[in-house]
C-alpha cells in the first residue's frame, strides 16, 4: 500500500514564480540550507552512515575476516560483545550482525537512490509532456495516473512479482511504479503554468521543436520541486522496500536489506532482542537523518516555508 | 537525534534484554482463562473445508476429524486402529474382503447412523463431481477407478465372445486405456477429454459392433464395491490386500456425511456447501459445531448423541484463527489458548521455548527433503546429485538450525515405520563430494552453471536453505541462488519442472512405507523429480502386494537402494512435531500424525489454585 | 456543484471500469493456480473445480459473466473458502477494517493535529522541535517494528492489552496506536505548515489588527485555513485505513480485510482479489471526490467549473 508521503507534499511546493528568478536561487538556496542547523547536523550524519556502509564492510573483513554471508552455526546467536568483536551481536547463523547491518544499510540506500530516481526521471518526462500538450493527450495521460493511484499498491506489486521472477531490478520498478505518480503530478502542474511564460512563448516563436522546448527550458525549470520530493522520497522508497522484504517480496536472501534485517528481528524479538533493536536504530536513524535533511532542502528552496 | 530519544532507545534494549522471558518453569500463564468444562485451542487458519469427504489440509482435518466419527479410529497411547462407528469387523482370508458392523449411534439429530450412510459417503468420496482433493486415497477400494475417471461402460454383450477382438475395435487403433470389468461382461474405457468422450457414447451407445448390440454410458457408483449389505452391515472389496486399510481408512474423508442436513442447505440456501455452517450442521462425532465467526473462532459443544459420549470429557472446545507463528505465540503465551495448534513453531525460538515445561516434542510421520530436477543440467548427472548431496552436513543442520529434536534422514523412510529399518548411508562427506563434482567435469566447482535452489516463502525454509547454499559455497566452492516464491508458484514451478533443486515435504498419510515411496514412481503425480526407473516401481508394487511385513520391508529396502544410489532425492530430516501445551490441558496424547481428539482432553481443575505438585491419572477411555 | 460532482461520477465510472478490466485480466497472467495443492490433484477433480467456477470457459465470456454479476452487485464465490462469497467476506470483514481504520484515525488526527498546532504555535521553541523530533519518529518507525513493540511491552510485560484479536475495546488499542502513529506523524507535519503558512497570511494580521484575542485568532482564523493541507492527505488516507492495513493486522490477528491484500493474491483467489481491489478503488475514488466537496466548503476561494 502507497504510504502517505505519496500524497502529501503537493501543497509545499514551491511556486512557478520563485523557481524563475534566476540562477541565484540554487546559491540562496545553499545558503538558506547551511544556516538550518539540524539539517547540517543530519546531512553529515547521513554522510556518515553511507560513509559507514561504503567501507565498513571491508573494513570488517580486513581486521576480523567478516562477511555478511559467512556463517558460525556453532556460535549462532549471541548478543553484543566486545571480544569477540561483534558490537551488534550476531544472528541465528552466528553472522556478524553490525556487518550485515552495514552490508544491508548499503543495499537498502542503493534501492532507496535508484527507485526514487525511477521516479523522479519518469514522472518529470511524464508530467512535462502531459502537460506541454495540454488537451486531449493531458485528459488522457492524467487519467492514466488516476487509475493507477485509484489501484492497490499491493495488487500490483505482488502481480509484478509472480508474473517476473524476482530480481533486485524488479524491486526498483516495482518501488518506482508508484512514486513517479506524484511527481508526475507535481511537475505537470508547474509545467501548465511555465508553459504560458513568456520565455516559452518565445521559444515558441522561433520555432523550437517540441521535445526540446520540454527538456531544455520546461523540464530544467521544475527541477526545485522535483529535487525536493526526491529527497523526500528515498526515505520512502527504503520504508517500502523493508516493508515488501517483510512480506517476503524484496530482497533475497543471503543478502541482507534493512527490511529483511528488520523482518528477522521482528520475528525474533522475544528471544534475540538485539536483532531487532541495532538494526531498529540503525534505519531509524537514517530514514530520521533523511528526513530531516529533505525537510531542509525544501525549506531552503522554497523559502516561503522556511521555518521561522 | 536528540538525548531523549537516545535515552529511551537504551531503556528499551536494557528492558528487551532483561525481560524477554518469565523466569519460571512455564511459559505465560498457568490458570486457565475460562471455565472447567471448556477447552481452547488453535486451529491456525481458517478451514477451508470441514466437510469430511472434501477436508484437505492440516486446518481442515484438525476440525473434521473431531467432528465426524469414522469407522476406526486411532488409539491414543497403541496407535492402533481400533472400532469406533463400526463395533467389529470382518475381513476375508486373502485379505481383500472387508464387512464392517455398524454400531448402533445417532447423527446430532437423534437419527441412526446406518450403512447406507457409508456407502452414500464413500460414494459420494469417489465422485468426481464431489472434487474432493484427497479422494484418490480412496481408489483402493475395487472398481472405484472408473467410476472416479468418469470412464465410459460399455456393456450389453453376451459373455462368450472375443472381448479382446472387441477392444481392438473400440481403440480404433489409438492408445485408449481399456479395462475388463472384473465381475461381469463390460469394458471400462478411459477418455479424458470429454467432447472425445461424448462423441464415443454416440458412437456406440446402440450401436452394432461384432454381432453386439452395445450399451454405452458414462460409469456409475453401482460398480463400486463399497455397499451396504443391509442397514448394519458395510462391505468393502479391494483391488490389492491393503495393509494398512484400517489406519487408511480413519482418514476424515472416509466419514459419512448427513445425507439430511445436505438436502436442508440445499433446499434453503441453493447451495448444498453450506451443510456445514452451524445452522443446518449435523455430526456424528463427540462434539458438533454450534457458533462460527468467520476467521476469529468456532464453538464445539458435547453431542450427547455420540455412542461414547460418557468418555468425552469436556463440553465446550473452543478454537481460534490465529495464523502467523510469533502472534500464536504470543496468543499462547497470554493464555488465549491451551494449545499451538497443529503445525510447528517458530524456528529461532526453539531454543529458547526448550527450557519450559509447556514444551512438546513428537516424533512426527514426515520428511523434509530437497528435490533436484533430474531433465535438467546439471542435474542429469547422478554424480552432480551425489556430490551436492554429500556436501550437506544434516547433523549441523539439525542441531544448530532445526534443533526441535529432528533426525537427519539418509533414507527417504522413517526408521520403524511397520518395521522398516532405515539404511545405513553415509551422509556427509566433503572429500567425495568434490572428487564426485570434479568427476563430473566441475573440478573445484570451476563452470559449473548457475543453479537455482526454489522455496516457498517461510521462515523454516529460508534458514535451511541458507545454510545448506552457504554449505554448498564452502564445500564445493558453488553458488547456489536462493528464490523464494510464494505457496501457488512454487506448486506450480514443481507441477511443471520449472526449478533445478527445490524442497519438497511430504507427511505420510497412513503409517506405512509406500505412502513415501509411492512418491518416486515414475507415474506419480507427485513425483517432481522426474526421475524414472522401472526397476524402483516394479519393486514398490510388488512389495505393496505383499501380505507379509517382513518380505515387504526388505523388498522396500532395496527399492530404496535403488533410489539412494541414483540420488534423485537428498533426504534432510524426518519431521518433529513441537508444539506448546499448557500444563493443565490433560487428555493430550502424542501422536505422529499431530492427530489429538478433542474428546479426551480435558482441563485440570487443581491449577485454578496452585501449580500442583502430583500427577494425575491421565489415561484414555474408549467405550465401556 | 451538483454538475460537478456528477461528472466526476461518471469519470469514476469509467476510472473503475479500467480497473476492473486490467485486474481481471492481469490476475490471471499470474502463474499458479487457485486449485494446486502440494499433492497432485486428480483431472477429473481439477475439471470439475474448474466448471465450478466458470474458469473453464473463454476469457472474454468469462469478463462478460463477471462483469454482469457486478452490475448485479455479486462479487462471486471464494476459491479458498468455497462455502463463501465474496460479498459475504467483505461483509463480515470490512467492517471491523473499518473500526480499527476509524480509531487510528482518532488517534492520528488528535495526536497530529495537536502536535501540530503546538508547533505551530510554540514555533521554534523546544514545544516545537520535540513534537517535530517526534513525527520524525514516528515516520521513521514501521509499523512491523512498533506493533512487536507495544505487543512486547503492553500486552506481554504489563498484560494491560490483549497481544491481539478482536472482541472488546481493548483489543482494539494496540492496532490502532501502531496502525495511525505515522499518519499522526504526517498530519503534525501538515497541521504545523499549514498553519505557520496561515499565521502568516494578511487575514490573520487583520484579524490580531482587530484585537482579536490569540487563542481565537489561532482557532477560529488560523486553523480553519491551516488544517486545508491535512484534508487533503486524509482523503487518500482515510481510504487506506478504512481498507485496512496487511502488516497491522497480521501483526494483530484481526480478522479484517487487510490481510486478503496479501493473501487472496497469493491464493490466487480470483474473485475475492477482484473484489477487494474494486472495494479499494472504489473508496479511493469517492473519499477524492468528497476531499473536493470538503475543500470547497471550508475554502470559499475554490470554484467548482
């Protein structure tokens, strides 16, 4: 089922109008998003953590010859100890569980950028020539997302899945299936309205094609909204992606996910707290740092929602 | 992240750690939560079918069995069938011929069960239109195949002629199965397709065929040789002397249903599936249903009409839906249910449940295999099959992954089964292993292909499986991709060979050999393997025709020999049943196919007060 | 009005009949059958199982009798629960969605929207970030970790709740906490931007200009205007907890309409999936088209065309 981001931030986008003041707006931006000081501290909070996931792992199987897929069945699980090294503890196969943590933080990330990309790409063209045509074709097309939105997330992806073999590459589509709706939506709106500007109109005039007036002076000009619910987005994607690996539907094992590690603990709760509680606070922390770090973003390029 | 929340994150860990479980002998509460005279348990799901005849699947049966009486029944503590609707029997020296005395016991109606019930049911079983799942168990009984085939019946000639001039006939020159009928003149001929099958009655129904005038029709019950003799007598013939007729034969599907309650819900709802709501209901069984809430729970109470109805010891069993593992247990745990329910218990916690009283552990008629695709590289070598056979360690998975008391299996039977000796085979060996694979042309795991392990989604299975892939890596230096599929494609990806290793468990349906060795014949159904050798299935059959358990066995022995050699199957363990009861539930007797009647149990009253400290007499009573 | 929201029926309409008509068909590209079980099932029973349901005959026919039978408001029979329809499963199962769906929603409209007038009002104050710290939390938390949460520490430890089903009000606790915190979660976030984005607007200024006292500035002025972005969300929201949640009531054991998200689909349960996705869809669309109504009587701005 679509969570609730999907349909929230249509009323905080920025407006045409500010987007069309100039270049200086990325710089203001910038500046506006420096001063915000919980949005720096969970920007390089989140630097870290993929910092973390980026090295960690190897670091782990330089100095203690840890993998995410090695298994100790004879050690099995046990909770956190300092020697031998394991500050998560370790799982029900005796695997070294901040290794996996890290490993699955890695790949819920990966999952999280490139389905809120999919999104992101397909929604823009989608909205943007939707709305450049305007007319039948914009009745039609939004028609099309209706349907789509009016459609049980679930129904579709478990019909995605049993029809496909599972893959990771099916995950990025099943996830950006839905998420491109609303950018579709957003983008498609700022386009109705650029679209009347007089620049268009001049473009027009000298008779540039359609598909560039779209991608060179439409699409560039809605990038603001569109960079604002990507970052919203990944936090989505990676709360999705746990949930469909909690029903069996995302990645596959051996390798971990923050949803699958999140599943295992969840079932495990009651005799192995640990599982549960590292990579609890582990994807909490993330999706927390992400948040807050997308709030900033949008407050910084759209300055009629700063706070204060 | 501010302090608070780091601090309640540590408050939480600390409270997870300190207080994830009681620190007394039982596990949740030990005072039950209604009054004496009830009993609640779990049934897992919601049933599909609680009509005996149609009862498929563990939930189904649970409900079934306990609701309708059939003419044996299973003793608690001997396992032997023992009367239960019949009083006696009869059976006939070659052990084919069975005449069962129905005793004399009423319907929840105060209606007298006779044997034309019995004979409408079994009838009603082996109907094709009845679609029940399960009746093919039934296709012992004689001449019951055509019939449940829908073969065509061809009779009407004289007794004297040249049948098989006439077959030759009827074939037309194709490959049509046609049967002699056993006792009188007239053909049995199998047509799956119906329009083929249409067009032949018009063909010869009437029609003049060698000096014959034929008579042509689609099969009917009458062949079948299960029949009432007279309102107290049921006779039954098969086609083989079957064994384990008696246990086979306690299976819910041979029940007899209440021809009356079926023409009721019929007549007032359209629809005669409905017999089994609590309104039009009718058992024959110690309890019978009395309220349902669809998917929360269902309400059983005493049937007074029952023939041993002064033994059944509780008046009211409820029970409940509550289908995900860690929610039972949770459930359990706070009393909402004396009972797990039939099925197993979240793997992970095993270890931990160990330390409880509330903890059970049964031997359990089942075996939990990995299947290879024998029609598919590299599969088609039985060396391929040998080496990633050898390389799992099964002592390792039973013991670190599976640890509820499972035996790792080198044969495909359960040691003890009628007497049958389980092989001796060596089943962990990573040097032969890899010698095997480098034989077969992977020395070191070097090209061999990227195969798939296929398993349903479930917990169990996912951590079996990650263990045997990661004993495969470390072994025989292959990766082997693991794919979870759900419940429906993974039947369907076994049904149509779309898999290269995958797992299959098969849970006997009556305590005999064949039940898992019927599994590898060529012809089964159920065979996924794929495998053939006709050697194995003349052994099997012949084995299956004989009378005496001993011969039998060792003719089973070495038709699993056979099988072993070739390696179509890697037998990991053979099931246990664990399960959590409270202490108070008595009555609870182990049992091997997880079977316990809900007429024996019963709840001890003294724990209402105090946690006892003497035992109490527990032992069933049937009859007198 | 009127006009307008008959032309949005009839493109619900026809929005719906799209739907009906993919699914229909894209549920049975699907591999697996309703009928397989892990032992072989004999032909003549899976034909006759197959007759049972109609699936025997053409595809286009069988849309066609479907397709009728909707108009006819029969949803058809169960394949899993043969002695069921469809219409009686939903009827025995929606309701209770419904229950829990209604007091998730009390849960995350009182917590929500007081969290996010005291945002609003305290704004960057400590009032203010620890509410926003925690609707970050509560965002940030799925439902499967906090619902073994609260079942661990309310139902198992303190015993005060059961650790799930149905029956009592307090069954009914636990689900709907786990259940509406994230949505509690948006609405806070919501409620705050909208109203700091009113607080701001001229009529407010005239409003404190007239003298007004705060506390009615805040509640009679601001919050008529601040709380329009929430009603948007609990459009499609309200649609989502009305039809259940998979996790939640799995999680819970409640016997409601969640579930069959999952599991009719995995059973290839043809008509009960087609039936939830039309209850879904059809909720969907309608709950939209009353935002719409809604968002036109609270906001005078908006016309209808």
């Amino acid at each position: 089922m679509a969570t609730p981001a999907q349909n929230i931030d249509l009323n905080k986008t920025p407006s045409g109008s500010t987007l069309l003041e100039g270049t200086s707006l990325w710089k203001d931006a910038w500046q506006r998003l420096r001063k915000n000081k919980a949005a720096v501290v969970c920007g390089f909070i989140v630097l870290f953590l993929i910092i973390a996931c980026a090295i960690g792992p190897q670091l782990l199987d330089w100095i203690f010859g840890y993998t995410f897929e090695a298994q100790d069945l004879e050690y099995g699980a046990k909770g956190p100890t300092l020697a031998p090294f394991h500050p998560f503890g370790t799982d029900f196969f005796g695997r070294d569980l901040l290794t996996r943590v890290l490993v699955g933080g890695r790949i819920s990330l990966k999952v999280g950028l490139i389905a809120a990309s999919v999104a992101a790409i397909v929604g823009t063209i989608y909205g943007a020539v939707s709305g450049f045509f305007g007319g039948k074709i914009d009745d039609g097309m939004m028609r099309f997302v209706d349907v789509l939105y009016a459609l049980p997330y679930m129904f579709l992806v478990i019909i995605l899945v049993t029809i496909f073999e599972k893959s990771e590459s099916l995950l990025f589509v099943a996830l950006g299936l839905v998420g491109w709706l609303t950018t579709a939506r957003i983008v498609r709106g700022q386009v109705l309205s650029l679209k009347e500007q007089d620049f268009i109109q001049a473009a027009r005039s000298i008779g540039a094609r359609s598909h560039s007036i779209i991608f060179r002076h439409l699409i560039p000009n809605t990038l603001g909204p569109v960079i604002v619910y990507f970052t919203l987005t990944v936090p989505t994607m990676i709360l999705q992606e746990a949930f469909l690996s909690f029903l069996g539907l995302g990645i596959q094992p051996p390798n971990p996910s923050l949803g699958t590690l999140m599943n295992d603990g969840a079932n495990q709760m009651l005799v192995y707290w640990w599982t549960i509680v590292f990579p609890g606070i582990f994807m909490s922390l993330l999706l927390f740092s992400l948040n807050f770090l997308g709030d900033g973003v949008r407050d910084a390029l759209d300055p009629k929602m700063r706070k204060g | 992240m501010n302090k608070n929340s780091v601090v309640s994150l540590v408050l939480l860990s600390s409270f997870l750690g300190a207080c994830s479980f009681d620190s007394t002998d039982y596990f949740g509460t030990t005072v039950p939560k209604h009054k004496a005279n009830e009993v609640w348990l779990n049934n897992r799901s919601e049933p599909q079918w609680i009509d005996p005849n149609k009862a498929n699947g563990v939930p189904d049966g649970h409900i079934a069995r306990n609701i309708f009486a059939r003419l044996t029944q299973i003793h608690p503590i001997t396992s032997q069938p023992v009367p239960d609707l019949a009083e006696k029997w009869e059976i006939s020296e070659d052990g084919t011929k069975y005449t069962f005395y129905i005793r004399e016991s009423k319907w929840s109606d105060g209606q007298t069960i006779t044997a034309h019930d019995f004979e409408r049911s079994w009838k009603r079983l082996l109907n094709p239109a009845t679609a029940s799942v399960y009746a093919s168990l039934g296709l012992v009984v004689k001449d019951s195949s055509p019939f449940f085939n829908r073969a065509v019946h061809v009779k009407g000639f004289a007794e004297n002629i040249d049948v098989d001039a006439l077959i030759e006939v009827l074939k037309e020159g194709q490959e049509i199965r046609i049967d002699k009928a056993s006792d009188h003149a007239g053909l049995y001929v199998y047509i799956e397709d119906n329009d083929q099958r249409r067009s032949f009655i018009e063909t010869y129904n009437g029609a003049l065929v060698n000096g014959q005038e034929l008579e042509a029709a689609i099969t009917d019950s009458s062949v079948v040789k299960a029949y009432a003799l007279d309102d107290k007598r049921f006779y039954v013939e098969l086609e083989d002397p079957v064994l384990y007729f008696l246990s086979l034969i306690e299976f819910s599907i041979f029940a007899p249903v209440p021809e009356q309650a079926l023409v009721r819900a019929k007549n007032e709802t359209g629809n005669e599936d409905n017999w089994t709501r609590p309104e039009y209901i009718i058992c024959s069984a110690a309890h019978c249903l009395s309220e349902e809430k669809f998917r929360q729970y269902k309400i059983f109470i005493k049937n007074p009409y029952y023939w041993d109805a002064k033994n059944t010891r509780s008046d009211i069993i409820k029970i409940q839906m509550v289908e995900k593992e860690t929610t039972s247990v949770n459930f359990y745990r706070s009393g909402e249910y004396e009972w797990i329910g039939p099925g197993e218990l979240p793997t992970e916690y095993t270890d931990t449940l160990k330390q409880y009283k509330d903890y059970h552990n049964d031997p359990y008629l089942g075996i939990y295999t990995y299947i290879y695709n024998v029609e598919k590289e590299p599969f088609t070598d039985p060396n391929v099959r040998k080496a990633l056979s050898l390389a799992v360690d099964r002592d390792k998975i039973t013991t670190h992954v599976v640890t509820a008391g499972q035996q790792p299996a080198s044969d495909v039977v359960p040691d003890g089964l009628t007497g049958y000796k389980s092989g001796e085979r060596k089943m962990y060996d990573p040097e032969e292993a890899r010698r095997l694979l480098s034989e077969a042309g992977y020395p070191n795991g070097q090209g061999f292909p990227k195969v798939e392990f296929k398993y349903n989604t479930q917990d169990t299975h996912r951590l079996i499986a990650e263990a045997v892939q990661q004993m495969w890596k470390t072994n025989l230096n292959i990766d082997v991709e693991l794919t979870n599929v759900e419940w429906r494609v993974y039947l369907d990806d076994q049904i149509n060979g779309n898999f290269d290793i995958t797992r299959q468990g098969w849970i006997g349906d009556f305590p005999d050999p064949y039940t898992f060795l019927d599994l590898y014949m060529s012809y089964s159904g159920n065979n996924h393997t794929r495998w053939v050798n006709h050697k194995y299935d003349s052994l099997v059959q012949e084995a299956n025709r004989t009378a005496d358990y001993d011969v039998r066995n060792k003719i089973f022995s070495e038709a699993v020999d056979i099988l072993m050699a070739d390696a179509p199957v890697l037998p990991i363990y053979i099931y246990t049943r664990s399960y959590l009861k409270k202490p108070f539930l008595k009555g609870f007797y182990k049992d091997y196919q997880d079977h316990h009647s809900w007429k024996y149990m019963w709840i001890d009253d003294r724990w209402y007060n105090e946690i006892p400290t003497k035992e109490i007499d527990d032992t069933p009573k049937i009859g007198s | 009005m009127l006009k307008f929201i008959l032309g949005r029926s009839f493109g619900m309409v026809i929005t719906l009949f799209v739907i009906i008509f993919v699914s229909f068909f894209v549920i049975r590209f699907a591999k697996g059958s309703p009928f397989s079980q892990e032992r072989e099932v004999p032909p003549e029973v899976l034909q006759d199982l197959q007759a049972r349901y109609g699936f025997d005959k053409p595809m286009s026919t069988q849309f066609y009798n479907y397709m009728k039978n909707i108009v006819r408001g029969d949803l058809g029979l169960s394949t899993k629960y043969p002695q069921r329809t469809v219409n009686e499963i939903i009827a025995i199962s929606l309701p209770k969605t419904m229950v829990l769906g209604f007091f998730a929603l009390l849960w995350a409209v009182i917590v929500g929207v007081t969290a996010g007038v005291i945002g609003a009002v305290k704004q960057n104050t400590k009032w203010d970030y620890s509410a926003m710290s925690l609707a970050m939390v509560g965002i940030s938390l799925p439902s499967f970790v906090l619902g073994p949460i609260l079942i661990l520490f309310f139902a198992l430890y303190l015993l005060w709740f059961p650790a799930g089903g149905w029956g009592s009000a307090k069954h009914l606790v636990l689900p709907a906490i786990t259940l509406g915190t994230i949505y509690a979660a948006y609405i806070a976030r919501l409620t705050r931007g909208g109203m700091l984005e009113v607080i701001r607007a001229n009529f407010i200024r005239t409003a404190r200009a007239k003298g007004l006292k705060e506390k009615a500035v805040i509640w009679k002025h601001a919050f008529k205007g601040g709380i329009l972005p929430v009603v948007t969300f609990l459009g499609p929201a309200v649609a989502h907890l009305m039809v259940g949640s998979v996790v939640v009531e799995k999680i819970f054991n409640t016997p409601g309409l969640g579930p069959y998200f999952v599991d009719a689909a995995f059973n290839r349960d043809y008509f009960l999936i087609m039936g939830i996705v039309i209850v879904y869809s059809a909720f969907l669309l309608v709950l939209n088209l009353l935002v719409d109504v809604i968002y036109g009587i609270i906001d005078p701005r908006i016309r209808y065309e």
